[in-house]
C-alpha cells in the first residue's frame, strides 16, 4: 500500500465514523492527497497522516453542510 492509498483509505474510514456523508468523506480524501502532495513536510514529527486529515476534515465539513441545506 502507497502512502497515498493509505491516506486515502483510512481519511475515509475516519470521515465516516464522524458522521460525513460518503461523498463528502471521498472529497476530503482528495483534499488530504492534495495537501500531501503539496506538503514538504509535517507540522511535527511523525504527524503527516494528522495534517492530512485536518485539512479533510475542514474541506468535509464545508462540503457537509452546503450538501444538507
């Protein structure tokens, strides 16, 4: 499994255990792939995955809530 694949599967998983639609929890896992594309580095040792989902769940819950009105 690639670092991308793994970034992308388990910011699913997650998105969805918060209660994101599956669509919305797919657009944050593109965001996530995005930010680790463009990221040199991690705010901390060891914290690339967390960044990555950070950044998922702002783009999640901004896409969550124009999806429910």
């Amino acid at each position: 499994m690639t670092p991308v694949q793994f970034i992308e599967k388990n910011v699913i998983s997650e998105l969805v255990r918060l209660g994101f639609d599956v669509d919305v929890a797919h657009i944050g896992a593109r965001e996530a792939v995005n930010y680790y594309h463009r990221s040199s580095s991690a705010s901390g040792k060891s914290k690339m995955f967390d960044d990555c989902l950070n950044i998922a769940k702002a783009w999640a819950t901004k896409c969550q809530s124009k999806k429910k009105k």
